[in-house]
C-alpha cells in the first residue's frame, strides 16, 4: 500500500515537531496561513528556525519559492513570536515578489 503526499506531509511535520519541539506546528500553520493571505500562489513556509532576539524567542521562517513555481529557493522571511505565535515581522511584500519573479527567470533561462 503506497503513502499518499498528506499522510507523507503528516510524517514529516511530526518529525519535524519532536525534532523543534510542541511550537514548531503553530508556528508552520501561521506562517503558511500568512503567505495564503499576503502573498501568491507558489510560495510556502520553509523550516522555522528558532532564534533569541533581545531576551525575546522567536522562529525566523523562510518564505520558499515551490519547484511548481519556478524552482526551490529562499525569497524573504517571517518572524513569529514563540509564546504568543503573532507575525513579529516580515519581508516586505515588494522584495518577496521581485526576488520570486527572479528566481522564476532565472530557472526558466536555465531549463
């Protein structure tokens, strides 16, 4: 019996969720919730990395351009609070999109 793409993505956030610790979830649903909301299809939160920031602990989360999208790769960032799960910070919506339209040429020029 073969494992379909969401039992396999199930896996791999549980993993991920023993590995990171009981926040990373919440902290990869808001932040895929934010690129749903403020950004475009093709992009979608890589894996939060935990940081300290003045005496405040916070994951920095990759905002990744999808390989359906042009091709794998960083595109700008979002910072949530580990407590409270608020968005921080971010990227500028601007810079995101132009490095993924970037991206995307480059991949497409190489192909």
């Amino acid at each position: 019996m073969s494992i379909d793409k969401y039992q396999l993505a199930e896996k791999t956030l549980v993993r991920y969720e023993k590995l990171y610790g009981p926040n990373f979830r919440k902290v990869f649903s808001v932040a895929n919730g934010y690129i749903s909301r403020e950004l475009t299809d093709g992009m979608v939160a890589g894996i939060p990395q935990k940081t300290l920031l003045k005496q405040k602990e916070l994951w920095v989360v990759p905002i990744v351009l999808t390989k359906k999208a042009g091709g794998y790769g960083e595109i700008g960032a979002i910072l949530i609070d580990d407590l409270s799960h608020a968005i921080v910070g971010a990227s500028a919506k601007e810079e995101v999109l132009q490095k993924a339209e970037l991206l995307f040429n480059e991949k497409a020029k190489a192909a």
